[in-house]
C-alpha cells in the first residue's frame, strides 16, 4: 500500500446514486485467488451489451474518459455486499479516488484498507465536479490529503475532512498489517511485560 499525498488525476463522472458493490463487480468475477485483475470486469453489467459487445453510452468506454483515475458519483456509493472486491476493482481499474456524497460503510473501510480515497463531499460539488468532467475534454482534478483541498486549473479550489486517524493512514500508506507493526515497539513492550507477569506468578506457586 503506497502512501496517498498529492493526487493529480482525470475524472470520469458517474452520477447514479445507490451504486452496488455488485454493480462494481459483479459475482461471476469473484473466483479469483489474486488481488489484481478485477480492473477488465469493473461495471462489467453497465459497460457491456447484452450479446457480449461494448456499450458505447456508458461513460467509461468513451474515449474522453480513457485514463481517469478520479471518480465521482452519486450518494450511497458502494452499498450491497461487503465484497472488498469492488475495492479492488477500482484500483486495478487505475482509479485513486472516488468523490461522492456519501459511501456505504463497510465500502469505506474496505477502501480505506486498501489505499483507496473514499471522499465524501457535499453534493452541490459533487455535482459541479461531475458537470466540469462532462463539459471539459481531460478535466482534472487535484486532491490534495495533506492540506485537505480539492483543485482545478480554472480556480476551484475547495476544503474537505476526512478523520484523522483514516487521513493519517492513507497519508503513510498503512494496510491492516502495517497499522499493527506501527506498534511493534509497544506491542513488544506489552507481551515483555505479561510474561514477566505469568513468570512471577509461576515463582509464587512453586
């Protein structure tokens, strides 16, 4: 997991709301062993027609949107299952971000664990964002973790939150192993000392 400061990045737009992680991945594609190779099945039901071939409509098979790794969407992102998956997905697919006005939590988490941005904003920039993406060929968008704002070449330049504890995560680019072994030391310390305790108590009952 490499740490998240600075994100420079295209965006698609992708403005349906209650969008499912069954959606982002769909179950047939989930027999895989490995954490990669997701990315060709993302949306899979949505990017293709039903006699296999491409859906030219839907916006990630349009040329304009080749590349983006900024998504933004519409409220309850990642609802349905807690398949880590879509999470997965996602970024194999070469997406960093996903903006929206809200995430399903268990989503969230997976994201989060994943190196993965989830950012909640209010919908009134959610959907300006998603109007520059539609309006502009190449619309970017910068993301930045470390001061906490979001920023375009034509002045936009607005604040967001996220929790500490999450933003501090992303920023060192922690997964769940490497959130433990930050507390290796006092871990250590911890077991050192339970031992000496279950020792002193062997020594009184001999």
């Amino acid at each position: 997991m490499q740490p998240f400061r600075v994100h420079r990045g295209r965006v698609a737009p992708l403005l349906r709301r209650d969008i499912d992680t069954d959606q982002i991945i769909p179950k047939q594609f989930l027999k895989r062993l490995e954490r990669t190779g997701f990315g060709a099945f993302l949306f899979h039901d949505w990017r293709t027609l039903p006699d296999g071939s491409i859906n030219p409509a839907f916006v990630l098979n349009q040329p304009r949107y080749a590349g983006a790794s900024v998504l933004v969407a519409g409220p309850n992102f990642g609802c349905g299952s807690s398949r880590e998956h879509a999470a997965w997905a996602l970024q194999d697919a070469g997406f960093a971000v996903i903006i929206a006005p809200s995430f399903a939590d268990i989503f969230r988490a997976n994201a989060v664990t994943n190196g993965l941005l989830p950012l909640a904003i209010d919908e009134a920039i959610v959907a300006t964002l998603a109007q520059c993406a539609e309006d502009v060929d190449g619309y970017e968008l910068e993301v930045d973790l470390q001061q906490c704002r979001l920023r375009n070449s034509n002045g936009l330049d607005v604040s967001f939150t996220l929790e500490a504890g999450v933003r501090q995560r992303l920023l060192e680019g922690l997964d769940d192993i490497g959130l433990i072994l930050k507390y290796e030391a006092d871990i250590d310390r911890y077991e050192s000392g339970i031992r000496g305790q279950v020792s002193g108590i062997r020594n009184y009952a001999d």
